[in-house]
C-alpha cells in the first residue's frame, strides 16, 4: 500500500497517477487497481457551453431587436429560426440524455419550456461538484484504461474507481458535448452564414451582427473541437487518453481555418449566383445524409436494439435520422471526425478511415476552389475596401493551412499517433516514390495535361477578352468563355479518346518501329489507363460547358425580355434581313428570336440543343457502365452502352452547325464598339455607327475527329476481315479448376511471347470479343489459350465445348490479333521477374516454352542471363496443366548445367490444415506432393522485401525488368518494391515495372 502515492512502477516504467490515488496491488491478470480519493474535476466545459448558448441567445435577441426597428421582417425572421431551432433540440437532448421525462422534476421541465435549460444543468453540475468528496460515495464504478506516453501505449491496464458524483459529472459532459455540437451545426453555422451574407448585401457592419458572428464562428469552431476530442476518446476508449496544450491550439487553428473559408466561399457564391447556392448545399446535405444509410444497406445490417428499451423500429429510424442530419450537417461546413456507423451499437466507427478523409478533404478543397473562381467571375457588385483577386488568392491559401494543420496534428501532435499502423509522413513517402517510379520513363500525363490547360485558357481570354465578342458579352457575362473554353478542350480529347482503343495501331507502334524504344513501349503499354483519363476529362468539360450554355440560354431569354439593360435589349432586338439590299440590314446575335421561347422550347428545337441533349445523355450511359462494379459483374451491359460512342461522334460533328454563339463581323465603315455602345438608338443613323454584323464561328469539331475516325473505321475493318479469317481446333483438353484449353491453327498467323488475341463465338454473341493471352511460344505452328471460368461468355464457351460430342469440332470462333504487351520486352532485359497470379500466369507459360525452344536451338540472339519466375494460386488443382512444362524445363537446364538459370517458387496461398498435415507426412520426399517438382511449394504469400533484396544482391549492376500479370493492389506493391530496391547510381541494380493491361 501507498499512501499519498505519487508514481507505481509498472513494466519498468514510472507511471504517475494522480494525487489521492492509491495502489491496492496487481491481480492475476496483470492489472494495477488504483483508487481514485481525489476530488472530481470542474465541469469547465459544461459552464463554457452554457455561455456560449446564453450569449448567442442573447446578442441574436438584441440584433432582431435592431430589425424589428428597421422593418427588415426577413433578417428578423431568418435570425429567430437560426436560434429557435438549435435551442429546441438542445432542450430536448438535454432532457433525453438525463432520463428526465419519466422522473418528477416540474422545475427542470419548465425551465427547459423557456429555453433556459442549459441554465438550470449548469447551475445542478456546479452544486455536484461542489458537494463531491465532502461524503462516502453510495456506489462506485470500475472502469480500466491503459497509458500512453508520447502517444504510445505502454505498462499494464489499471483499473480506475470512479465515484458516483463523478460519474453523474460525467453525464452532464457528455450531455453538453451533444448540445455544443448541435447548437454550432444546427444554428451557429447558419446563422454565422446569414449574417455574413446580409452584411456584404447590405455592406455596412452592425456592431450586434459583428458580436453575433464572432460568438458563432466560436461556437462553431468549439463545437468541431469537441467532434474530433470526442473521436479520439472513442477509438481509443481502451486507452487513458489525454489531449495536450499543443494538440488543442493545432485543432482550433485547423478548424477555424476550415470554417472560416468555407463558410465565406458559400456566402461569397451565393452573392453572385444566388439561387445555384441552394444545390450546391441540399447536393452536399443529401450525399451525407444518405452515405451512412447505403453503407449500412450495402452491410445489409439490422437496425441496433439498444438505442431506447421502449423504441419501436419507427422511433430508432426517426433518432437515426435526427443523427445522420446532424452529421451532415457537420460534414457542409468542416470534416466530422466522427464518423457514423449505423450497424455498430455504438452507431460510431471504430476504426479510422484514412481513405476517407483523403477523398473529403481532396473534393472539398476542389469544391471550395470552384466556388470561389464562380464568384470572381460572375461578381458584380463592386469591393470597396477589398482587392477581390487577392481575397481570392487568400481564401484558398487558408484552406490549404487548414488542410496543413491538420496533417500536422496527425503527424505530432494526435495523443494516439504511435498506435497508427501508418502515418502522414509514411503516406507522403509512398506519393514520393510512386511518382519517383512514374518519372523513370517519360510522364505523358503532364504532357497531355499541359495541352489541356494551355487550350483551356487561350480561349478561355480570347472568348473573355476578344474585342470581336464584346457586344455577345453584353448578353452573356462571363459564361461565354466558361462555355467555348471547356468546347475547346472537349475538342482536343474527343480526338485522342479513340486512338488508345485502336490497337492494331498500338501494335504497330510498339513491335514495328525501331526508335519506338523501351520508354516509348511502356507508355503505349498503359493505353486503356490514357483512355480512362481523357474520358474523365470529356466528362468534366462537359459538365462546365453543359452548366455554361444553359446559364447562356436564360441570359439570352432574359435579355430578349429587357431585363438587362437597354444595350442588350437592342442587341437581342436584331433579326436576321442580311438577304435584304438595304445597306442597313441586320444580322442576329441573340439566338433567340422569340418572346416564348423557354429553355426547354431552345433546347429540342434547335440544333445545338438537341444534339448537346442526345451526346450528354450517352455519355452518362457510356460513363456509368464504365465503372468497375459493372464492368466485372455486367460486362455485356458495359460492352453495349460503349457503342453509343457512334452516337456521340455523330452528334459531336453536327453540334457546332447550330451557331449559337455569334461574333461581330468587321464593316465598311467600320463599328465603333467604345463610342457606338452607349447609343444604340442612332445605330445606322450616324456614320460612325453602322448597324453591326454578327456571323456564328465555323463548325470546327469536325477537323479536330475526322482523322481518329477514319482510323478507328480501318481498324474495325482490319477486325473484320480477320474475323472472316477461318481457324481450326488442334486440340481441346478440360482442365481441373474450370480452365479450358484450346490449341488452334490460322493461316498466316505470327505471334510473339506473352502476346494476345481477341475471341469471339457467334453461337455466343455476334458482337462480344474477350482478350485472352497466349500460352503457345512463336517457335510453335499452332497457338494456344487457357481460359479459366469467370463470368458468363467464359462459362457458356466451357459449357458447349463440354457437350461436344467425342471427336467433335468445337465451336465457330473468330480471332484478332496477335496484340502486343509489356512482356514482349521480357528478352530485352539481362534479369527478368515474372510474377503471376492464378490463370494470370499464361504471358509467362509462353516465355518459358519459348525459352526452352531457345536453349533446344542454342539461340545465340539469348540475352536474358537469368529468370525468377513465382506463381500464387489459391488451389492446387490449378498447378497441374502448368506443372508438365516446369518439369520438362527443369530437366532441361540440369542437363545443359544451367540449373541456375531459372528460379521458381510456387506459392500456394488456399490451405487448410488437412492439407498441411499431409504434406508435413510426406516433407522428406525429393519432389513436392502437389507438383511433382524439385522445388517445393511454399504456403502463404511471397515477401516481396525479402525477394527483391535477394535478386538486387544476386545481380548487383544489372537491369532488371519485373513483369505482372495480376490484380492491381499486386501491382501497386510491386511497383513500390521496384522503386525501394532501385539504386540511385546507374552502374548498379536497377529494377522497370512492367504488367499487362488489356
């Protein structure tokens, strides 16, 4: 026993405990017992609560007072709502987390029916502490935590005795923690929004609207405060968790920051677009809202029992919902850290999501960019005391602070960081070297990209600045650069978006060519993912030129009707007599030439509409179809919708003939635009004013896709004709595990190693072609596929081939191809890793029986010195058609003495201990159970660190190229590995990624 004990020493280490603790000793668990004497702590946060509600009460009264007097009914009433609302769910939180509905306290109720139940908790939370240790606690609970130390944990757990009045302290915090979140969520943030933007329309400061926003903005930032403490207590509820000093100034600086920038950037848009501010915020409400529900429908999870023992479903729905709300409502204005899992009793999540918060902070920063760049160009009102590009550079500066605080608070200063598996500086390293890998050939991407920002702002300043567009800017503001920019580079990737799918082209490219060298091939080796990338691009440019014309379309109507100005009425007022002699007739700008016309009318009957209606509308079903979900599961669904690309091009090349953006023509005598624009009544009637000309820009789309087109058309008749090619079976044999193999025979066909093809069976579908690669080596006279079961083309060509009769002909199938990959290139390197994953494995079976060709023929031309090949399959039936050719090879190199020229490892990662055992019985065999080989197969998965260092010691200055065919989270570690175990000297062990993509 210690009396007054100050430290117990506890796995070697000084564990400090409190004054009054006392040690009771260890029990047989290894848990120290400490009883707590001391004093509770003061509800400090609980009075800070209250006083923050109690001000913004107050000074929210004293500003409607001031609207009251002015007559301004809508501040008045928009400002009560923002405080009613939060104050009527605070009452009734309070009430619920206390139990007290069903207990006999009149006095509490009545207080919270006058809003005023904050008060009366406060005032009964100072009386507990007050009383707390003067008397023998009633009862006392057990609770056991463990320490951390510089945010690692250390010692044995201890088990803490809290006393009753602590614990009924405990209530009142955690009970005001919920109302400081939903009075900052739920009414600080929208009523800091409301008075920031009433200020700028108004633009003077009330001295109660300026007191009113600073006790918001902290309330709001106290109240993000309190989520992300309140996570970490969760998630690290084993542990004794406490938040330091530093930790505390990182957070508010990080959430202040956030806010703050956020909550200008939406004010800021909403003054310039008013009415588009309302789905931008009920967009962002109903993501979050409804993400908790899909996940915990897509978890198909049942609703949790213990959120209320008296709740029937409908009242557990209906307190769910209230809580996603709120959560929502957090995640429009900060990050909560909080983060919600409806299948989880607790309704919280445990674990952290790191991708997550990546992703939000990645789309809010991107979003926050877009608004602000919205409102400096669509601004109107004129900034007297501020330099609007300036606010413009600064808000996003603070954002990005924001965003660096809060990497440094996960980096130092989190009171849990040593227990993260990974960290912001491990996540930092890992961008570093992948984009280190990505610079050892040349990076297109930025290429590609730099094109793309160099059109988008060269037409973007010609549309926004040309003089011969300064009458069309009249009618249209800024949104007819934000439309021609976008059309531009829509332009430049409708030309590239075919040529990665061409591949014929590719082939040529990559096997004809000398110059096109191992650089250049691994570029041509990463099409599809080119494709994928252009395609985002036509998807984003469409939607900012798709929001830009229908922006243009109403501000066409609305200038038609006059309600910008006499000089866009007079402009819009132009009609179409060019056929006239009159040396005044008149050419349109505005499009629309009638009262009635609606967007809607504009948009079917037009030309320019109704091709931009049908290419959008297969473009989402082209995109939609894409994804990966869909593409694996309903490959026919993605296969079809993908054909609507005819479509698209189609109405691609005619959407310009419309016209519907017209500039000024150049006349004789010329048109005055700086002395003519603000007299638009004496048009023609003066010499320097002549009426002016306007003409649409020549349809351009056309020349920009025409060559791409006609290339993809000889492709696709290349394909064709040699689908008309006949092909004859040699050989068909059924595999175990479902793989089916084919050995066929074409007239005139030349492949080489690791190359593929494309089947299609019409008895299957006429329009359906799958890419499968070859298993057969060039120096054979017939070519082989192994093709595994997996999805639903595959299972009906293995089911027909299996009702074949015996010695029947299988059935009519057509080929394409060969097609060149990255292990066409497997020769060309000194080393070469060949990894393969499960049916993956087939680009290496035909490397392998090329090789023994080579060495049967002694291949001079042989530069490859040495292989390390490693299979990973889930069953072992898998090993057996693959096993004949390793034993074949095996023998070969032991009787020409090169035993060493291939390494093989097998590794089998689908076991049970059955299977254990038995190889354990039959362990002192020369030849491996399952495959009959030397080499014994190893269980689990490989550790790639130990292997690469194994290969860099082995060959300490060669190069050596390290070949995939497999899943892509395979990939990404490989390509890190390759990067790691790279030297930086060029004399020594260089390591080039390479994997197949069909």
């Amino acid at each position: 026993m210690m009396d007054e004990a100050a430290a117990v020493v506890v796995d070697g280490s000084i564990t400090e405990l409190p004054q009054g603790a006392v040690v009771s000793g260890e029990n047989s668990g290894g848990v120290v017992l400490v009883i707590n004497h001391s004093r509770a702590t003061p509800p400090l946060s609980v009075v800070w609560t209250t006083l923050l509600y109690c001000a913004e009460f107050i000074c929210a009264a004293v500003l409607c007072k001031f609207y009251h007097y002015n007559d301004d009914k809508i501040w008045m009433g928009l400002t009560i709502t923002f405080v009613l609302v939060p104050s009527v769910l605070t009452q009734l939180t309070l009430t619920f987390v206390h139990r007290d509905l069903g207990r006999d306290r009149p006095l509490v109720l009545f207080m919270h029916l006058l809003q005023m139940g904050p008060l009366i908790r406060c005032v009964e939370a100072l009386i507990i502490y007050c009383k707390a240790g003067r008397k023998e606690e009633p009862y006392v609970t057990i609770t056991r935590k463990r320490k951390l130390k510089n945010g690692k944990a250390f010692g044995s757990p201890m088990e803490y005795e809290i006393g009753h009045s602590e614990r009924k302290l405990a209530v009142h915090r955690n009970a005001f923690k919920r109302t400081a979140v939903i009075q900052a969520f739920l009414g600080s943030t929208p009523q800091l929004t409301l008075q920031l933007y009433a200020a700028i329309q108004e633009k003077y400061l009330l001295p109660a609207r300026v007191v009113l926003m600073v006790i918001s903005l902290i309330s709001v930032v106290y109240g993000a405060l309190v989520c992300s403490v309140l996570a970490i207590q969760i998630r690290y509820d084993d542990y004794k968790v406490r938040v330091k000093p530093g930790a505390y100034l990182c957070m508010v600086l990080w959430r202040g920051l956030e806010i703050t920038t956020r909550i200008a950037s939406l004010v800021l848009f909403s003054t310039a677009l008013t009415f588009w501010v309302i789905p931008v915020g009920l967009g962002n409400l109903f993501i979050f809202f409804f993400q908790p529900w899909v996940e915990f429908w897509a978890r198909k999870a049942s609703l949790p029992e213990n959120i209320e023992k008296n709740f029937s479903k409908l009242g557990t729905t209906v307190v769910l919902c209230m809580v996603t709300l709120l959560y929502a409502c957090i995640n429009i204005f900060c990050w909560s850290a909080v983060q919600l899992n409806l299948a989880d009793h607790d309704l919280i999540e445990k674990q952290p999501r790191w991708s997550r918060l990546a992703i939000y902070y990645t789309f809010r920063f991107v979003e926050n960019v877009v608004l602000i760049i919205l409102w400096f160009s669509f601004q109107s009102d004129f900034y007297v005391y501020v330099c609007v590009p300036l606010l413009v550079v600064q808000l996003i500066v603070c954002y990005g602070l924001a965003v660096l605080f809060m990497l440094l608070f996960y980096q130092f200063c989190h009171p849990a960081r040593k227990l993260f598996k990974h960290n912001v500086e491990d996540c930092l390293r890992c961008v570093c070297c992948q984009r280190k890998g990505q610079s050892q050939s040349q990076d297109t991407g930025v290429v590609w990209m730099g094109i793309n920002i160099f059109l988008f702002v060269h037409f973007y300043l010609f549309y926004d600045l040309g003089p011969q567009f300064f009458y069309t800017r009249q009618l249209l503001g800024s949104a007819l650069a934000w439309a021609r920019a976008p059309a531009a580079v829509l332009n430049f990737n409708c030309m590239l978006i075919l040529l990665p799918v061409c591949r014929n082209l590719l082939s040529l490219l990559r096997g004809s060519f000398v110059c096109c060298g191992r650089t250049m091939r691994k570029q041509l080796d990463k099409n599809l993912t080119f494709h994928k990338l252009v395609a985002y691009m036509i998807a984003l440019m469409t939607a900012v030129h798709t929001v830009a014309h229908l922006l243009n379309v109403e501000w066409y109507i609305n200038s038609r009707h006059g309600r910008y100005g006499s000089l866009a009425g007079n402009l819009s007022m132009l009609e179409d007599d060019s056929d006239d002699d009159d040396e005044n007739a008149t050419t349109f700008l505005n499009p629309v030439q009638s009262d009635s016309t609606t967007p809607t009318i504009f948009a079917f009957t037009t030309i320019a509409g109704l091709t931009g209606v049908v290419i959008t509308l297969a473009l989402i079903l082209m995109i939609t179809s894409s994804m990966e979900v869909i593409r694996r599961s309903y490959f026919e669904v993605f296969w079809y919708t993908h054909h609507l690309f005819i479509i698209f091009f189609a109405g691609l090349v005619f959407h310009g003939a419309g016209r519907i953006v017209r500039g000024q023509q150049t006349t004789d005598p010329p048109h005055n635009t700086t002395f003519c624009k603000d007299q638009p009544e004496n048009w023609g009637k003066i010499y320097q004013c002549p009426v002016p000309q306007f003409a649409g820009g020549f349809p351009q789309t056309w020349m920009w896709v025409i060559g791409p087109m006609v290339i993809y058309i000889c492709e696709r008749v290349l394909r064709f004709i040699r689908y008309l090619q006949a092909v004859r079976y040699k050989k068909i044999v059924m595999h175990p595990s479902r793989v089916l193999e084919l050995q066929l025979v074409k007239s005139g066909f030349k492949m080489d190693v690791g190359q593929y093809v494309f089947l299609n069976c019409p008895d299957i579908s006429q329009l359906e072609w799958h890419p499968f690669t070859m298993t057969s080596a060039p120096e054979e006279d017939f070519f082989t596929l192994h093709i595994r079961q997996a999805g639903d083309w595959t299972e009906k060509l293995i089911r027909m081939v299996e009702n074949l009769p015996e010695g029947g002909q299988g059935p009519k199938i057509g080929v394409d191809g060969p097609f060149g990959t990255a292990s066409e290139d497997v020769f060309d390197y000194e080393v070469s890793m060949l990894v393969g994953a499960g049916i993956g494995v087939t680009p290496f079976a035909s490397i392998l029986k090329s090789i023994w060709y080579k060495f049967k023929d002694s291949n001079p031309k042989l530069r490859t010195r040495k292989i390390y090949f490693y299979w990973l399959c889930r069953e072992t039936h898998a090993f057996e058609w693959f096993a004949d050719l390793l034993q074949v090879l095996e023998k070969e190199m032991e009787e020409r003495g090169l035993r060493d020229f291939l390494t093989y490892k097998l590794y089998l990662t689908g076991w049970d201990h059955t299977h254990a055992a038995h190889v354990m019985v039959h362990f002192d065999k020369e030849t491996d159970v399952i495959t009959g080989l030397k080499q014994k197969t190893y269980y689990g998965r490989p550790n790639w660190d130990k292997e690469f260092e194994q290969v860099r010691q082995e060959n300490p200055s060669s190069v050596v190229g390290t070949f995939l065919c497999g899943p892509a989270s395979l990939a990404k570690d490989l390509e890190k590995k390759c990067v790691k175990y790279s030297d930086v000297d060029p004399r020594k062990t260089k390591f080039y990624f390479n994997k197949e993509n069909f």
